[in-house]
C-alpha cells in the first residue's frame, strides 16, 4: 500500500506512519463531511432557483414582467457553491486534522482497536467538528452552525459592500444568497444534514467492516460475539484500510454514496418542502 516505506530508516518510517495516521483519517473524514454538505446545499440552491423560475414563468405568462431570477443570476447564485470547495473546505481540512490529531495522535500503532473503538473515535470528532464549544446542553436546536460557515461565509457577500454601482442583477443575486444563509441556519436544513452524515459515517463503517471478519477460531471461542468489538487489528493496518475508503466516498462514478443521500427520504421531503416554500406567490411580494 505504502511501497516507499520499505526504502527508509527506521526512524523515518515510524515519522512517516505517523503522519499517515492523521492524514488518512483526515482524508476520508472531510470526504465524508464535504460530500453531505456539497449535496445538501445543492439540493437547497436548487429548489430555490426552481422556485424563483416557476415564478418567473408565471409571471411572463401573464403580464410580461422583469424575471426574478434571469440567466445571469442564477449563473451567479450558484458559482457561490465555490466557497465550498475552495475557502470552506480549507478551513474544514483544517479543523478536523486538529480533531483527529486529537483523537489518534498518541495511540500507538501497535494498539489494537475494534470497530466499536473506531466508532467512538469518529463520534469524539464529530462532536468536535459539529458542536460549539460553549453549547449548553440544555438546548436543543438542532442547530450545526460551524458547518454551515464551511459552506457559506458568515460575512456579508462581497456584492453588498458595493454601496454604489449594483446592478438590479447583483440585488436579485444578494437576495439569493441571504435567504439561502436563512435556510442553511434552520433547525430542519441541520437535522437533515445531520442525517446524512450518519448515513455517511455508518457507510464508512460498513465499508470497513469487511476487514474486521471474526476467523473461525474467533467464533469457536465465543457464540455471542459483539460484531462491533469481537475483532481488533494494530492501528497501524487500520490506516491503509480508512485511507482505501475515500475511493468509495468521493471517488467512484456514478458514486453510490451521493445516489444513497439522494435518495434518502429526509433530503427528498426537505428539497420539496424548499421548492414549495419559493414557488408561491407570496415570494413576489418579499
């Protein structure tokens, strides 16, 4: 898997292995996170945008008015989906390499550790990445707002700090955006994408279950086995298998994960309630 280690000292192996703990539990950990969000906050600018042309169409159809959402601003409401992929998912590599530095940095490669091990350490992460620190535990919103500043910038957009000089197109597009950051801040938007990252780290479970197969003699030695915690392997082998793993996530094409989120019945009712919700004629009068 790692070839290279085989041409280096000792004590640049172990320097090496250990950077390749934290960085292949990061790979497939942020996989993970930007995969749900990237698909989620589709979903929502979409709906969005499919509600603004219903509008649109009715309105021509009718009496000929200005569009809400011409050409122009949709190509410029939805390349906002860069923040994502460029700042955003910087500050979130970021973030959970700390976690995970956390979380694996002093666990040795020789410990053995059990997929009910491996499942604690992901939720410790989680826990991390997705909740405030000054969260009171009392309240509950179901609010994941540090995620959705990776998918939105919490300042205004640039568009609005230009006093002077904006386009009718530019207003219509801050709107856009504004009523997105709404969405993206609503207890329903974070229980569906909190849904998604359990169904996405529950397929990573999955997907490493195979590697942690009780041997017969396993069995003889007990009938009731926890599948979760009957076998433990050296971290130092679980690393190549949780590297393995961002292939499946983010990789493959089609990809079976995004067509599983897709086809989940919470992000299907939540889509459709957005779509719903900017497609009656109350919007015009927003």
């Amino acid at each position: 898997m790692f070839p290279i280690l085989c041409f280096l000292r000792p004590a640049n192996k172990l320097e090496i292995w250990e950077d390749l703990k934290i960085i292949s539990f990061t790979r497939s950990i942020v996989a993970v996170y930007s995969t749900c969000m990237l698909v989620v906050l589709l979903r929502v600018q979409l709906n969005i945008i499919g509600g603004y042309i219903y509008l649109d169409n009715a309105a021509v159809c009718k009496n000929g008015t200005t569009p809400l959402a011409p050409p122009e601003v949709q190509q410029q409401y939805l390349s906002s989906i860069q923040h994502l992929l460029g700042d955003g998912l910087t500050e979130l590599i970021t973030v959970v390499k700390k976690a995970v530095q956390d979380a694996f940095g002093s666990v040795s490669l020789k410990h053995a550790l059990s997929l009910l091990d491996l499942d604690q350490k992901l939720q410790e992460i989680r826990k991390v990445i997705e909740q405030p620190g000054d969260r009171s535990s009392s309240e509950d919103t179901g609010s994941q707002s540090l995620l959705c500043h990776y998918m939105m910038p919490d300042e205004e957009n640039p568009l609005a700090t230009q006093a002077s000089g904006l386009t009718e197109g530019d207003v219509a597009t801050i709107k856009l955006l504004n009523e997105t950051r709404d969405m993206l801040d609503s207890p329903d938007f974070n229980r569906v994408l909190s849904s998604c990252l359990n169904r996405g780290f529950s397929r990573l479970l999955d997907n490493m279950a195979e590697f942690f197969r009780p041997t017969e003699q396993d069995l003889c030695h007990s009938s009731s086995m926890n599948s979760l915690s009957s076998v433990s392997l050296p971290l130092a082998k679980i690393i190549p298998i949780i590297n393995g793993q961002i292939h499946s996530v983010c990789s493959e094409t089609p990809s079976h994960f995004v067509q599983d989120l897709l086809m989940m019945e919470q992000v299907k009712d939540f889509a459709a309630n957005v779509y719903e919700a900017f497609s009656t004629p109350q919007q015009l009068e927003k």
